[in-house]
C-alpha cells in the first residue's frame, strides 16, 4: 500500500506535483471520451457535462483545495462574511435555488406539457374574469377561473405549469451562470497572472488582446454571434464564458504585479522553480479571494445576458428559461400578468442575492475594511 | 514639451482605434462565413414561394452578391464597400440599409440621451449626498437602493411598467406612436416609461460611482486644508472634492455607455416598439436579414470606439497626472 502511494508521488513529482498529475488525467480522460463520443458512440456525454467535469476539477483544485488547507484563514473569513447580514440573506437565497433546480424536477410537472383544459389559471390566492365563447349559445360569456392547488402559481395561455416552468429555468440560469462565469474566470486568471508575471512583451500582447476584447460591444456580440451559429445552451454558455474574461484578466494582473516581486515568489524562484510552478502554485492561490469575489460579481450579469438572450427569442428552444416563460408573459400581458412577473421576481432575486453576496465578500476579503 | 508628448500619445491611440476597427470588421465577415448557413438559404426562404428552382435561385443569388468568388476576393470587396459607406442591401425592409439606419438612428439616439441625462443628473446628486452623508440613513438607504436599481433586469422593468401604467391604470399607450413629431411634448410624454427602464440600471450605476469617488477625495489633504482655511462647506464640497471626483466618474460614464447602455437601450426598445437601431436589428433577426444585423453590430462597435477614443483623449489631456505614467 505504502509502495503504491510512493509510486503515484514519484509520479506526480515528475510531472510536478499531485495537482497537475489530477489534471492531466482529467484532460486525457475527458479527451479520450469525447474522441469516443466523437468518433465510435454517439453522445455518451452532452457538452455540458464535459464543461462540468472540467470546471469542477478545476475549481476543486486550485478554491476548494486551498480554502481547506487554509481553513483558519476561511473560517476567519466566514466570520467577517456573517457580519454581512444581507450577503447571509444572498447566501440563503441561491442555496434555496440550487435545491429547487436539483429537487423541485422531481416534485413539478413536465414545464412543457401543454393542456388547454387549464390554460390562464392565476396562482393561489387571485382570481380571474374571462370571457369564454359559448357554441352551443354563440355567446360570450363570463367565466371565473380559480386558482387551484394543482397549480399554485397558476398556468399560461397554452396551461403550462408556472411552478415547473420556473423550477426549470432556475437550473438553466445557475448552470448559465456558473458554466460561464468559471470558463471566463479561468481564462481571465491565467491571463492576468502570466501576463503580470512573465512582463514585457508578453505583457504587452496579453492587455493589448484585452483592450481589443473590450472594445467590442458585449451583448450586441453575443445576439450577432447567437444569431449567426443557432440557439444552442452549451453553446451560449461557450460564447458568453470566451468573450467574458477581460474584467477579470485587468483586474488579476493588477492584483498579481503586486506579488511578482515578494520574497516567496524569489525564494521560490530562487529554488529552481519552474515559470508554470511559480504561477500555479505562488501567484493564483494567493489571487485566489478576488478570483471569488470577482466570480460571484459576474454571475448576475451572465444570468441576465442568457435571460435576454431567451426574452428576444435567441435562447435555447429545447429548455424553458426564465426569459423565454416572460417572453411568453410579454406577449399575454392584459390576460396572465402572473407569467410575466413570476419570472422576473425570481431573476432580479437571484441577481439581487449574488451582488450581495459578492459585495459581503469583498469586504471580508479586505483586511482594510472595519467591520 | 507638452503638445508634442500629447500629439504622439493621440497618433498612437488612432493607431490602435484604427487596428481595433479592422479587427471588428474581420471577426464580422469570419463569423459570417464560418457560420453554418449561408445568408443565400435565407434568401431563399422567401423566393421559394414565388415557385422557382430553388439550386438556380441560389446560384443566382450566390452570383449575385459575390459570395461564389474566392474568399480573399469577397473580404476585399466587403471592406472596400464598408469603406465607401455601402452597407448592403435589406430585403426585408427592400431598402439599402444605409437608408434605413438614416431613418431610425434618431429614435434610439434621443432614448440614450434623454436616459443619460435622466440618471446623470438624479444618480450624480444622490451619490454626492449619500457620500457627505456617510454611514448615516440616507446613506445606507440609498446605497441599499442601488444594489436594487442594478439588480433589476432592465426588460422585465419595462414590461412591469407597461403591465401597472399602460394595461391597470391605461396612463400610457402600450405602443410608440411614430407620427408624433421627435420634439413635441406628446413624444416626451410616451417616452417616460422608456427612459425610466433605460435610466434606472444607469442611475443606480452612477450613484456608486459617484459615492465612491466623492469618498476618494473627501478623505485626501487638501481638503482637509481647505476646511481648516474656514472655506464654507458648499465651497468644499462643490469646488474641492465634486470637481476632482468628475474627472473618473465622467470616464466611467462614457465607459458605461459603451458596455452596458447600447444593450440596455436594444432590450428597452424591444419591449416598448421604439423603431431605434435595436428593434431594426431585431426584426431583422426573425426575418434572417444578415446585412442589417451585421450593419448594427458594426455601427454599435464603432460608436463605442470613437466614444473610448475620445474619452481617452480627453481624460489624458485634462489629467496632467497620468501623462507621466
């Protein structure tokens, strides 16, 4: 037992150190199946689960790795976080919407059944007046429609289910937010750490790239490049996650100039270590904080790009979002005002919750700010 | 000493205004044509009823827009044509779309205006009082406000403004009346539910920023010596710390229309019919009108680049500190 331990640390050694051998292993694994998926079975995977596994490993590795090892320094955080009563509330809020997106599909209907029968039911508590025609009469007549607790927020025009329509768009606007924001925070650090520390013309080329990057107008990007390769999740989350980074990359940079020259980064140096071992192992755990506020502050404005992509008729038609069910709201404005609101209440929450919590975390992270 | 250091640093932002530019243009054609359809099969989609053979009609259309020459050629003539003014002709609208951009430009340009000017004023005012207020109630309230008025998506604002105002209270017509003439108070009037939708992200946007900066500069030394020469607090407040805090804040501002205001304004005009640039570009993407939606890119693109430009410049010029830089 001892003896394979040691093996697998020789290893590791070799390619340097336990961290990078995690790595390359996912990257040969996910490589060779998307190869098999690819070429011999089709579809063992979507494309979002590469991006899952991927950004999971990443994301353990070099946030969750470090938060555990540095746990009296995370719990020090935490309390500065607590202090923070309405990041308490933010953090409450988006733990409440990631059980709903994991439970609340086993517990609601299929958000896509249509049933005319129950078409424009209000939610519990509202009634409605609705003039209904009549054959057998040729009339109009006016008809009550109560709220039934089959459905407690009610149904639309085409009597789809406005709970299950929402559960599911509260999965489709985290996955959104997260898949995207941790593909653009990826590039954003590595970015923003090399160019910071190699310098010079590397320097140069990287901030050059960004300020280009920049210049281009974001969400008019993302509907002309959505418009020209077709509504597809992964592909959005794609695009949003490759044009996203440039903030973050500034920003990064900034923060790594500042470390470049400390003595660990000599000593280390000093020691022989190599330029990627000085990065991965010296610069980004110590950015590793403003990496997390500066991802909790970019998720909101994720969501709400995929949510206007959805609401001007760009989103995937293959799952219910939020902006696609206030589209639909939109449209029957004077008879189910509830489609239209239900949504948007629930998108400007969670935008709501994540710049709170972000903004709690900023201020714990600052070792200047009294709290 | 001066104007020559001034003259390089602008001959060299225009180099990279104009490299930024090229940049734009040839990620717009690449886009084009690696996408996965052709802008033939749009076309196609609407001569198809006229009972044609549908290989001809994309041949002839193929021909006829170039898109059978090599590649290289047709970049070429892409750029020479954007270069001469000619963006292309729409069918949807069966104009060239220079025409229609020069027909509604307007309708988006006086929302953006009357939006900026809307929160320029409210959300400057309030970020100053909050921050001479600092850690008071007016304070924590409005920077409570803030966090809201960003967080609010912009289009369901504006569709819970037209449900309350338009369809519960009927204050307002839910759609824009374009026979109103651009300066007449009945115009004022149907766009205050836009601008409200538009402005409330901005202004909310402003009131921190404002905060912020006024905090940066109340805090330095020379304020500190202005009050202990027995300056009038509306003296220093107004000349000392306003004045220092507008230089950033402007750039922000300018900064903002570019990144987050142009999308605003698309979204705003979508929901409430404004016939601006957005909902051209946006009734061109339901009836697949390539030219028109890669014109409002590239317009929108190079607007944001002049205005970066021209922010720059400026800022360098009325900034003696960051030439040394």
């Amino acid at each position: 037992m001892t003896n394979r331990l040691n093996r697998v640390k020789s290893v590791a050694r070799k390619v340097g150190g336990i961290r990078r051998l995690i790595l390359i292993l996912m990257a040969v694994s996910l490589g060779t199946t998307a190869l098999l998926d690819f070429f011999v079975v089709e579809k063992i995977f979507g494309p979002l689960v590469y991006l899952y596994i991927a950004l999971s490993t990443i994301v353990g590795l070099y946030v969750i790795y470090p938060l555990y090892a540095g746990r009296r320094l995370t719990k020090y955080y935490w309390v500065r976080v607590k202090r923070n009563r309405l990041a308490v509330w933010g953090l409450g809020f988006i733990l409440f919407l990631i059980l709903l997106a994991l439970i609340g599909p086993f517990f609601t209907a299929d958000p896509t059944a249509v049933s005319f029968e129950e078409k424009n039911i209000p939610p519990l508590g509202f009634t409605i007046e609705e003039s209904v025609y009549e054959p057998e009469t040729e009339q109009f007549i006016a008809k009550t429609i109560t709220a039934t607790g089959e459905h407690p927020l009610g149904t639309d025009n085409k009597g789809r289910d406005l709970l299950a329509m929402i559960v599911s768009g509260a999965g489709v606007s985290l996955q959104v937010g997260l898949l995207a924001t941790g593909i653009a925070l990826t590039i954003g650090t590595l970015i923003g750490v090399m160019s910071a520390y190699l310098g010079g013309k590397m320097d140069n080329i990287l901030m050059r790239l960004t300020d280009v990057m920049m210049a281009f107008p974001f969400f008019l990007l993302l509907v002309f490049i959505v418009f020209i390769f077709g509504p597809n999740l992964a592909f959005i989350v794609l695009v949003i996650g490759l044009t996203g980074w440039t903030g973050a990359a500034r920003l990064i940079r900034s923060q790594t100039l500042s470390l470049r020259t400390r003595e660990f980064v000599m000593a280390s140096k000093a020691l022989g270590a190599s330029d990627s071992r000085i990065i991965l192992a010296h610069l980004v755990p110590n950015v590793i904080s403003l990496i997390i506020v500066m991802a909790t502050l970019s998720i909101p404005g994720v969501i709400l790009a995929e949510a206007a992509l959805s609401f001007i008729g760009l989103g995937d038609p293959n799952v219910t979002s939020w902006g696609m069910v206030l589209r639909a709201g939109q449209q029957s404005l004077d008879t189910t005002w509830w489609v239209a609101v239900v949504p948007g209440v629930m998108l400007f929450l969670t935008v709501l919750a994540f710049n709170f919590v972000g903004d709690g975390l900023r201020d714990a992270f600052d070792p200047r700010s009294a709290l | 000493m001066k104007k020559s250091w001034l003259r390089g640093y602008i001959a060299k932002r225009l180099l990279f205004a104009v490299i930024v530019a090229w940049g734009i243009l040839t990620v717009t054609f690449i886009l084009v044509r690696v996408g996965p359809t052709s802008p033939a099969d749009h076309y196609l989609a609407n001569v198809a009823a006229q009972g044609q053979d549908p290989s001809q009609v994309v041949a002839a259309i193929e021909a006829r827009y170039g898109l059978d020459r090599p590649l290289h050629q047709q970049y070429l003539s892409y750029v020479g044509n954007l270069a001469r003014g000619n963006l292309g002709w729409s069918f949807s609208n069966s104009m060239p779309v220079i025409a229609l951009i020069k027909t509604h430009w307007i309708y988006s340009f006086q929302l953006i205006l009357l939006s900026t000017i809307f929160a320029g004023v409210i959300g400057i005012l309030i970020g100053i009082f909050s921050a001479v207020r600092q850690y008071t109630k007016t304070d924590y309230a409005a920077t409570f406000l803030s966090f809201i008025g960003i967080s609010i998506p912009n289009f369901w604002l504006g569709v819970m403004l037209i449900l309350l105002f338009s369809v519960k209270f009927g204050l307002f017509k839910t759609y824009y009346d374009t026979s109103l003439s651009l300066l007449s108070l009945a115009n004022f009037r149907q766009l205050i539910l836009p601008v409200i939708t538009l402005g409330t992200g901005m202004l909310a946007g402003y009131v921190r920023y404002t905060r912020s900066a006024m905090l940066d500069n109340l805090r330095k030394d020379f304020v500190r010596t202005a009050r202990a020469k027995g300056l009038p607090e509306r003296t220093v407040i107004g000349k000392h710390v306003l004045r220092n805090a507008m230089l950033p804040l402007i750039t922000i501002i300018m900064f903002d229309l570019g990144s987050i205001v142009f999308g605003g304004a698309y979204l705003t005009e979508i929901v409430f019919g404004i016939p601006g640039l957005g909902r051209v570009s946006f009734n061109a993407i339901f009836a697949a009108d390539y030219a028109v939606v890669v014109a409002v890119t590239l317009i929108s693109a190079f607007l944001i680049l002049i205005i970066n430009l021209v922010t720059d410049i400026t800022y360098t010029y009325l900034d003696p500190r960051i030439r040394y830089d």
